[in-house]
C-alpha cells in the first residue's frame, strides 16, 4: 500500500471478521501501525519499504507484518454491518454501497487520463514545431544543396508560408508527414480519452445518488463503465506517452524533457485498482451475460449490442470512399467490429462449454479458453464509448471553428483504430471480418488519414495549447510555452551534481589508472 513504508500512521487494515468460530469474510478496519509522537513502529508490528520501482518513487509502497496485536472492536468500520459487544454480526443497509469506493477510485483514473497523455503531447507538438532538422524541398534524398530556386513556383509558394526565410535550409520537424503519424493520432486519443472520463465521472456521481436512495437499476452498467474506462485508458494513455516520448529522438530520452518522467508516474495505473487483464475479464463476462438477454434499458453504453446484423454486407470502395467524412459512419464501423468481436466471443465461449463438458471439466477452464477473445472485447467496446461520446461533445460545441477542428480530431481517432488500432492488436483485420469495411479500403483509409493529419497541421500547436497547461506542471524544458527550448536546456546542466567540478572523483580513483597505467604503482 501507498505511504505505508515509512509516512503513515494509520491505515485502513483488511482482515477477516471470525465470530465464535464463523468466519464473516474480509472487514475494513482503522488500524495504527506508528506511535503518534514517536513515529516508531508499534510492538508486533514491522514496516518495510518495498524497494525501488520503475517510477512512482515519491511514493513509499510498504509492506507489514503482523505479530499478536490485538485491533479493538470499536476500531471496525460499521457503516453497512455491526458488531456488537456480545459478539452478534448484524448487516446494515444494502451491501451493494459497498461497490461504490471502488469505482471511485477507477473513475478518477479514467479522468486522468486523457490528461496524462495531453501532457506528453503537448511536449512533443511543442518541440516539434520548435526543431528543425534536414531540408524537405531536396529533389534527391541525400542532396545537400538548397534546391528552392530551381523549385516549382506552387512549391515555393508552400516553402514561403512554412519555413522563414532565414530558415529554409531546415524544416520543422512538425511539418514532416511521419511526424504528425507518430503525434497527431495520440493527440486525438487525448481528447477522446478526455471526454470519456469527464462522462465518467458525470455518471458516477449520478449513479451513487440513485444508489443512495434505494435504487441500483444502474449498478452493472457503473460496473462496466468504469471497469472499460479505466482498463482501456489507462493502457492507451501510458502506451501513447511513450510513444510520443519516442518522437522526440534523443532529448526525450532525458529526464529534462519530462515525458518519461511522467510516464513512469502514470504507468503505475495500468497495474493498480485492476489490471487490463482482470477488468476485461469482468467486461466480457457481462456483456456475454447480457447478449443472452433481452434489451436492458439500464444499460444505456451496452445498447449497440442488441442491434447486430450479422448477414449485412460490407459496404462498397465507393461508399467508403465517399463516407470516410461521415462521422455517424465512422462510428457504425466501430460498432459493427466491436459487434463481430462480441458475438465471435459467444461462438467461442459455447464450443468451450461444450469441449469441458465432454471432458468433465469445470465451467471455469471453458472461460479461460475465452479470456484472449474477452481482451479483445473489452477494447473494442472501449473504442465505442469514446467515439460516441467524442461524437456527442462535438455536437454540444457552438462554435463552428472549433466544432470544424474537433470533428477532424475525431476522424484522426476513428481512422487510426480502423487502421493500425491504438493498442496495435486488432485494427483493419477485424473490420474487414466484422464486414464493416472491405479488403479494398486499406489504402483509402491511409490516403484519408494523410488528408486529415495535413489538415490538423496548422492546428496542432492551438490545440495543445488549448488544454491550457502551465509550464510548471509539464517540467519540462522541451514542452516550454516560450519555445526557449535549447536555452532551457543548457540551464538544467547546472544543476546537474556532475557538472559541479570539472575533473570528477570517478577520474581520481579509476579513470586516471587506465589512462596512465604507470601512476598504479603509485595508488595509496
């Protein structure tokens, strides 16, 4: 647990309640484990820091052990049972209240985010338009000479509004198609990662109000939604850091750049609170269960699942060529696909039941025969709820302007999960299975999405700038609002403990031996 090793005072401890022999399951229970005014561990209680990680040191993970402390009655947290002084175990309210704090905690992380990997992009649209690297108007690849006399005049008229003229020599790495492939799709992630979680959250706390009164018709459809958001997002979101680390070259590589940093600061939310591996068993277990079933009104973000034509034909290259713009269209696509994968899934799971059952195997080794396929289910339904709720944010803006931009950000996301897919697992395959698009439209769909990351060009900076965040949070010299990113990074070197003598102590006890083999004779 967090703060354990060394900060807390207190925890909340879980263990089992026994009554006379009857054996209640696991209770929270408030728990000291440091003396108030000392901070030293109490008897029977050992503390220890479990070691260095990956990142997320500022937080000291502990462990305890626990030797013969007795924990008082009264310290038991009974807000939905009672235990009273004679021993009687009495339940209290509706135990289902319970599921609450752990949704909480996996809403916040779906909140976040959108945020994190804003924050990766940021720095790296930042610098990218502050870098320049290699001349784009070369004829030949290896030419060094400045070719932009001998350029077409439309080429010089595009040179002229992308590179100042002390400046054509170089490019803006920004302005390089490969560039805004590794960027631009990230950034789109970000928004649609966004929006998701700002519904969450929205839904959470409407929920726990209905639960609160009495009513959990909406109980499944929390669990879902949140167990989806928070396995999908916070896998994407780290992913989509690093990536956008990568696209910095070799300055992303320091801590001065801030991704990786942040990064390792993030990851940690891929692991707790649920894995991708745990929560996806859990979503595809439901939605398995409510394809069973008829239409369930309170399941609102499951509705797609009950409108699936397996026989429908896959459209046309035409009609793909010509609804590549369409946003509804865009969306039907990734509802057919996550349709296919849902109802293989089923297909799947029965031929399993049917193998175990023949085998006299418990039902338990058929769902593990489908948890590869439950994966797969829980990102495309994933991809679902942030396309339509990215498509329902577009329709609330007001401004044209911005409504034009934001729907070319949506276009970018659908694009790249019906091409490479985010978590580079399932993409075009599974939308030509699914029939939702035809072998034929791969390259359509990389031509459009060519056509959109030009188009977001001259809106990259704005819409990183847009998410409004200040240069103290980024820490980072390369992600800096001011573009002063080579003086920034030439003052982090001094405060580099290396750099606070000229000849290190390394050189004295080592290096100089190796340079000059003859001084070790001489070594005191």
């Amino acid at each position: 647990p967090g703060g354990l090793a060394k900060s807390c005072n207190t925890c909340i401890l879980m263990a089992k309640g026994v009554i006379n022999g009857t054996n209640f399951g696991p209770h929270p229970f408030f728990f000291q484990v440091r003396d108030f005014e000392t901070h030293e561990s109490l008897p029977g209680i050992e503390l220890r820091d479990i070691g260095q990680k990956m990142g997320y040191n500022g937080m000291d993970n502990g462990g305890m052990r626990i030797t013969n402390v007795l924990i008082p009655r009264r310290n038991m947290l009974m807000r939905y049972v009672c235990v009273d002084s004679a021993g009687n175990y009495k339940k209290i309210g509706d135990q289902k209240m319970l599921f609450g704090t752990m949704t909480y905690t996996r809403m916040l992380i779906t909140t976040w985010s959108g945020l994190n990997l804003a924050k990766a992009c940021t720095i790296g649209i930042r610098y990218s338009a502050v870098r320049r690297q290699f001349a784009m108007q070369r004829l030949q690849f290896g030419e060094e000479k400045d070719v932009l006399e001998d350029a077409p005049s439309e080429v010089q008229q595009q040179l002229e509004m992308l590179i100042r003229p002390s400046k054509r020599d170089e490019t803006q790495v920004l302005d390089y198609s490969s560039q805004q492939f590794l960027l631009f799709p990230q950034l789109a992630l970000a928004f649609a990662l966004h929006f998701a979680g700002l519904n969450c959250e929205k839904a959470y706390f409407e929920y726990i109000q209905q639960f609160r009164s009495g009513n959990f018709a909406k109980l499944q459809e929390l669990h879902v939604l949140t167990s989806t958001l928070k396995a999908a997002s916070s896998m994407l979101a780290t992913e989509g850091q690093e990536s956008c680390r990568k696209s910095l070259g070799g300055h992303g590589f320091m801590n001065a750049a801030g991704v990786g940093p942040q990064y390792l600061s993030a990851l940690p939310q891929a692991t707790y609170e649920g894995d991708f591996v745990v929560l996806a068993n859990q979503v595809g277990t439901n939605i398995l269960k409510k394809m069973s079933q008829k239409k369930d009104p309170n399941v609102p973000t499951l509705a797609y699942i009950w409108d699936y034509e397996s026989t429908a034909e896959a459209p046309s290259i035409k009609d793909v060529e010509q609804k590549l713009a369409d946003l509804d269209f865009l969306v039907s696509c990734l509802v057919k696909r996550a349709n296919y994968i849902h109802h293989a899934t089923a297909t799947s799971f029965q031929k399993a039941m049917k193998k175990a059952k023949a085998a006299g195997a418990p039902e338990a080794s058929a769902l593990d025969m489908v948890k590869i396929d439950m994966m797969r289910m829980t990102y495309a339904h994933a991809y679902v709820l942030y396309a339509k709720i990215f498509l329902a944010k577009i329709g609330e803006c007001t401004s044209s302007e911005i409504r034009k931009v934001l729907e070319l950000v949506f276009q970018l996301f659908c694009l790249t999960v019906m091409d490479t897919s985010y978590e580079r697992g399932g993409g075009f395959g599974e939308f030509c299975a699914s029939k939702a698009l035809p072998p034929e439209a791969h390259s359509v769909i990389l031509d459009r999405t060519k056509e959109v990351l030009q188009d977001l060009r001259p809106h990259a900076v704005p819409l990183v700038d847009a998410w409004n965040i200040p240069d103290f949070l980024l820490n980072s010299c390369l992600g800096r609002y001011d573009g002063r990113v080579y003086e920034a990074l030439l003052e982090s070197t001094e405060y580099e403990p290396l750099n606070g003598k000229d000849v290190s102590d390394a050189y004295h006890a080592h290096l100089q031996y190796l340079l000059h083999p003859e001084r070790q004779g001489s070594k005191l």
